[in-house]
C-alpha cells in the first residue's frame, strides 16, 4: 500500500534528512518523491543544505507555505489505486483524528484567488494557446487536409471550429484553461466535439460544460437557427453520472458576455474546487467515525459469535467426556463378563470331560483373559491416557 502522508509531516521529513535517504523509507525513487513535493508546494532544501549541516554551519529552512485552494493535505507516495483508501483495523479502532478544520475564510480565499488569477483578456485572436486549444486546432487542420483529398466528406469529418460560434466558444475555453493555470489547475478535453471538459484544481476535480442554454422546461419550440439562445453561451460546473446537474453556471445576460467574466468565473471554479475539498474532508471524517463505530459492532458481534461457539465446543467435549465414561464402563462391564465366562468354563471342564486337550484348553483361556486385558479400560491404561488428552484439549 502507499505510504499515506500529511504536507506538515512529509516538509518535517523532508528538512530532516537528505531526500535520497527519505526516498528509500519510503520505497520509492529519489525523483517520485521530489516530484511528489513539487506537486504539493513542500519546499526541500537546496543543493549544498546538507554539506552546510555537516560543517556546522548555519542553515535556514525556507518555511511551508499554506495548503492551495483544492489541494489535498493528504498525500499518497508513490502508485495508488482507490482500493488502498481502506484503513487497517489499528488505524480505524484507534484515537480518531481531529475535525476537520479551515481557518481561511472562504471570502478571504477568493480575494486571494482573484489576485492570483489577475485580469483575463478574450481577444478576437488567441496570441497565447493552451496546449489543449493547440491540439484541437490541429486536429481541425488534419480534418481540412483530409477533405482536400476526399470525394465524399461524412458530417463528423468535419473542421469543429469553423463556425463563429464554435470559434468563440474556443476563445473562451482557451482563457478560461490559461486563467487556471495559474491556479494549478489541469485540464482535460474529451469527446468528437471537445464538450467533456474536465478540469483538475491540484487534486480536485471539476467537470464543466461551455455550450449553448439548454431549451427551459415547458418552453415553446422554436427553429434554432432564429433562437437568441442560438448564439448565446453558457458555463457551468457540473455533476453526475451524466453531468447534467448544474452546481454553478454563468451565461451572456444584459449584464454582459462570457469574455468580460472569465477571470471571476475562473476564481469562482477554484473556490467550488476548495468548497469541494472540503465537503470531502468533513465527509470522510464521518465515514471515519460511522465506520470506526460499526467495526467496534463487528468486533463485539464476533466476539459473541466466539465465546458461543466456545461454549458449543466445551459441552461438546463434556458430552464427548461423558460419552467416553458410559463407553469404559460398558467396556470394563464386557471385560468382566468374558473373564467370568472363561473362569466358568474352566470349573466346567474339570468337572466334565470335554474332546480337547487341556493345552487347547489354556490356550484358549489365556487368548480370552487377553482379549478381556485388551478391552479394559482400567487395566489398560486407556482411562488415564484419555483423561489426559481431554486436559491437554482444553488448554
């Protein structure tokens, strides 16, 4: 499982000793766990910190800084899958953690936002490309060389950014991703027609939609082509299997279009990625707690379950001791029986002759008396040697 880590442990770790030696506590390589405090803003020492160490000489460790909007503060070294989120039964049954708790407020966190992300300019040309917008327009270019060389062109072979619309909603992507960026966000454009647009907030996930208003409930169908909504375009942060539920969504309105609110709405994303965070630290302190609460029933249920099949296996094996007892004395009954039967037969002969020598006659009785030795339990042993493994059975 990967080690599980808080940003204040892992920057006491990592101004503790050399990063090589941490590396290898825990199992990873010296470049993943660098990697690791870059990704979470955890500052390491400099090239020469530990030689200065070394000599004595003084050295000034260069302070954390907060914890990002929709950056986790628990971090996972090295692989991780979602399946290593279970917690063993020494770290659930054990003292529960603190609360979760935000000092900043949210208000505070989005001034600060706002002056990271500065001002956002949409013009009608994209001098600086998002990465994601270079490869779109790209693949828009290899979609106009194709219909050079094609007969016939199918609809979905087609250039997607041709139309004044899709061209502006590009724009608009490409200074919301831009804007981001300087957030920490990440982003990610699926789909034929780059709708499924997820974007990353450090470790926090958003889902969003730029598209045209959908049509209200209720309302009238009209043809598209003559709909103010045609032209109009929508943002919003959305949730679901299907991304359909709308937790935010910002569109052109009297107040003005999309491209003069691109820097609020790009601070408005990062603060719903923080509120997120959040939400999903006061969730799993709960889960912690209602599942701490239910392995403690599991525990006390199973150690019901035990004791009651301890007590099943101990009148089992007084019942198995009774059993036994009735068995020896039947046993020492039937032993009794044939020595009595051999003495009888033995006055029976001397005072009747009988066609057998009286050689057989001794054989056979000292077969019998044997056979009788063999059976009882007393003059075996047998009741001693059982007793004593009932004993032993139940330590």
């Amino acid at each position: 499982m990967a080690p599980r880590i808080t940003r204040t442990l892992l920057y006491d770790l990592a101004w503790t000793k050399p990063l090589a030696n941490l590396a290898s506590i825990f199992a990873v390589s010296q470049p993943t766990l660098k990697n690791t405090c870059i990704k979470f803003d955890i500052p390491i020492p400099s090239r020469g910190h530990w030689a200065k160490v070394q000599a004595g000489k003084v050295v000034t460790n260069v302070p954390l800084p907060a914890r990002s909007p929709g950056m986790s503060d628990e971090i996972y070294i090295g692989a991780r899958y979602y399946w290593q989120r279970s917690l063993s039964d020494e770290e659930l049954l054990g003292p529960l953690p603190e609360p979760p708790s935000f000092p900043d407020d949210i208000a505070q966190i989005r001034d600060q936002i706002r002056n990271k992300i500065g001002k956002v300019n949409v013009g009608r040309v994209m001098t600086i490309k998002h990465a994601i917008v270079s490869r779109l327009l790209a693949q828009d270019d290899a979609r106009r060389e194709k219909q050079k060389t094609s007969s016939y062109t199918f609809s979905w072979e087609k250039p997607i950014f041709e139309t004044p619309f899709e061209l502006r909603r590009l724009r608009v992507l490409n200074a919301l991703l831009l804007a981001l960026v300087r957030c920490g966000g990440k982003a990610e454009v699926r789909g034929h027609q780059a709708r499924d647009i997820t974007v990353t907030i450090h470790q926090t996930m958003m889902s969003l939609a730029l598209d045209r208003p959908k049509p209200k409930k209720g309302a009238d169908q009209v043809d598209s082509s003559k709909d103010s909504r045609s032209e109009q375009l929508l943002l919003a942060i959305v949730e679901g299997y299907e991304r359909l539920e709308e937790k935010a969504a910002w569109q052109d309105d009297e107040n003005g279009t999309l491209e003069h609110r691109i820097a609020e709405i790009a601070a408005e994303i990062v603060v719903a990625a923080e509120l997120r965070y959040r939400e999903a630290c006061h969730r799993e302190f709960e889960w912690r707690v209602q599942r701490k609460a239910e392995r403690e029933e599991e525990l006390q249920q199973e150690e019901l379950e035990r004791q009651r099949k301890e007590r099943e296996r101990q009148e089992r094996l007084a019942q198995a001791r009774i059993d036994r007892l009735l068995d020896e004395a039947a046993s020492l009954r039937r032993a009794a029986d044939i020595r009595a039967y051999v003495d009888a037969v033995e006055h029976a002969i001397e005072r009747e002759s009988v066609g057998a020598s009286r050689e057989e006659i001794a054989h056979w009785a000292a077969w019998a008396r044997a056979q009788a030795d063999s059976i009882d339990p007393v003059k075996s042993g047998r009741l001693l040697q059982r007793y004593e493994e009932d004993d032993s059975s139940d330590e």
